[in-house]
C-alpha cells in the first residue's frame, strides 16, 4: 500500500504549479472536527488528511460506488472543520483538463478526423525548427520529447503565468526553439497545451469550442467552463497555502494544459460514463500507449497502476495558483473519487486522501 501511495503522490506529480509540504507551525494547527454528520470513517480519513489546511478551506468531495454518488463538502472555518454543500461550486481543476484535452483527441480518432499518429506539423504553414516531427499520441502520453515548459514562457509573473502565452509565443516556439530530449515519458504541460492547441486548428476552430461541443454538451456538463469571468459567487475564490487569496488563471494557447473551471457534479457525470462502454472514445483513452516504471503505465491523459487482478486504477490530478485537486477510478467496479480544492500547494495531501478513500470504499 505505501508503494503504491508513493507512485501516486510522488512519482506522477501532475499539478501546473509547484508543490510543497506542510510546515511544523502548520502541523501543529490545532482544528476542531465537526464533521460527525458524515459516515464515521470517512470523516475520520477527510479530518486527517485535512485539519492542517489554512482557514476558508473548502474541499468538494464525491464518492462513487454501487450506482450512487456521495457529496461530501468540508469548509474549514475558525479552525474548525465543518460540512457544506459544494458540489455545485465551481473550482480550477488544473491538469485534470489534460484527461479532457485526451478525451477531444479520441473522439476524433473515433470519428477517423485525424489518427494518432499523425503529425501535427501540417497543420502549421511554416516549418518546425530542424524540421521536428511531433505527433498526436506522443503530446497525449508525454513522450514527445517537449519539455515541461517551452522556454520563451515568461514565468516572472506567478500571479497568472500563462495569460500571456499566445500564438505568437507558440509560433516562435515551434519555428526557433523546439528541441526534442529522449521520446521517453516526460511529463509535459507544453506538450498537452500544443496538442489542444493543434487540435483546434485541425477542425477550424478553438479548442475551447470543441471542449463544449465533444465533451460539456454531450454529457451535460452544464457548470464547466472555459474562463472564471463573469461567474459570480459560484466560483469559490483560491487560496495559497498561507490561506491568502489569489487570482484565478488565464490561459490562451496552453488551455488544454489546465484550463478548465468545474464542479464535482460534473465531474460525476464525466466519471460514470467512463463505466458505459457505449462510450468508445473514453475507452480509447484508457488504453495503454506505454509502461513508465513497474506496473505504471500511461494510456491517452490517464495515469494508471495495475493491480494484481488486473484491474487499473486510473488516476490525475492539478495544481494551479490557488486550487488543487484529484480524480481516481477503478472502471470494472464503476467506483471514483473526486475531490476540489481551493487552496494550491497540497496535491500530496489530496492525492493521499483520493487513495485513502477510494481504497476504503474498495474494502466495503
């Protein structure tokens, strides 16, 4: 169980934003536990992975098993934790969209638009530096030799890194700096943010616009968005992990890197039709494309670790400036676990408690 919690939590680090460990001021944070209104164990797993986050905390969590979902908000207050209602409230969920910007890939495999292995370069008028070859599949499961970050992206501004990285940023990536390292996994927010990117441009549109139409509208995801703007006070606003408000990120170019704002009530709705097989570009994205180290591998997006049954556990998570977050699912048993958070830096908390509860539910 520690191995595979150190694969989880370690190993595969998915956030957009750099993670760090809680201090002993913090540790030593003495928080009361009001949360005796939801099942005993899950209380106690919610209370231990979560008394030492900062006050105005809030954690939406969902909890799928036996065809029915469990809400399970938590607000941290006056260092008291107490329940609330949140599963309509909507967070950034960070590198959870790379499993979305995956998911637009398949459906158009699916619907033989394009393959994946085509290469991207023809959908750009001019030639890629050394006349590099990308293609589709390699930016979906990191092995495309991309670093994490292109190397004109300025990171001065941690307030919104990304706001200002557009198509002329891009353009000059590809035509003057683009150097490819070893094809091996790589983990690669350039490379997930050039595969959104050149998907739109292969359909004549925005990545944005395909999101909404292949993904938000077909399984109705009426609360997942694009931007923050003009969301009002269904967005809860993001803390560092001082508990300070932060803005909320814009992306351009590098979108399908982490764009996306949700709920966890959509994010049901995405993770039960993984469990119908009637969705074949799901599927396609569950598949294995390449081992990484020992039983874990990388389909389209997903992360998975295969258990000695057989069975997969699938697995992201994100980070951005003031959120953090997490999805796992076992598929066969039609169980997951969501959880969304308003503060950044505590990936290595929200994974343990994702792994911990999923792993509890498991022994029901």
């Amino acid at each position: 169980m520690k191995t595979l919690l150190f694969v989880l939590t370690f190993l595969l680090s998915e956030n957009l934003h750099s993670q760090s460990t809680l201090s002993p001021k913090e540790r030593d944070n003495k928080t009361v536990n009001l949360l005796s209104k939801y099942p005993k164990e899950i209380a106690e797993i919610i209370f231990s992975q979560s008394k030492d986050f900062p006050n105005n905390t809030q954690l939406s969590i969902a909890i799928i098993e036996n065809g029915e979902t469990g809400y399970y908000g938590i607000i941290k207050e006056n260092d008291t934790l107490k329940p609330t209602e949140n599963q309509k409230k909507i967070f950034e969920i960070g590198s959870i969209t790379k499993v979305f910007t995956s998911t637009i890939l398949a459906s158009l495999v699916e619907n033989k638009k394009i393959n994946l292995t085509d290469e991207i370069n023809s959908y750009y008028s001019f030639a890629f530096k050394d006349n590099t070859k990308i293609n589709f599949e390699s930016l979906a499961n990191h092995t495309s030799g991309l670093p994490r970050l292109p190397e004109n992206l300025d990171l001065s501004s941690e307030i919104n890194p990304y706001k200002n990285y557009g198509k002329p940023e891009i353009e000059q990536y590809l035509k003057n700096l683009v150097k490819l390292g070893n094809k091996t996994y790589s983990y690669s927010n350039l490379g997930t943010g050039l595969l959104g990117y050149t998907l739109g441009l292969s359909q004549k549109t925005t990545f944005q616009n395909l999101l909404k139409k292949i993904i938000f509208d077909k399984y109705k995801m009426k609360n997942s968005f694009t931007s923050s703007h003009n969301l009002g006070i269904s967005i809860i606003k993001g803390l560092n992990k001082k508990g300070e408000i932060v803005s909320n990120w814009d992306f351009d170019v590098l979108f399908g890197a982490g764009g996306i704002l949700s709920t966890t009530e959509d994010l049901v709705l995405f993770a039960n039709a993984q469990f119908n097989p009637k969705n074949r570009e799901l599927e396609l994205t569950r598949k294995t494309t390449i081992e990484i180290k020992g039983n874990t591998k990388i389909g389209l997006g997903w992360h998975k670790l295969e258990f000695k049954n057989g069975k997969d556990l699938l697995w992201h998570n994100g980070g951005t400036g003031g959120y953090s977050s997490s999805i796992v699912m076992k598929v066969e048993e039609k169980m997951a676990v969501i959880i969304l958070s308003n503060v950044s830096d505590i990936n290595v908390q929200i994974d343990a408690l994702s792994y911990e509860l999923i792993n509890k539910t498991n022994k029901k």
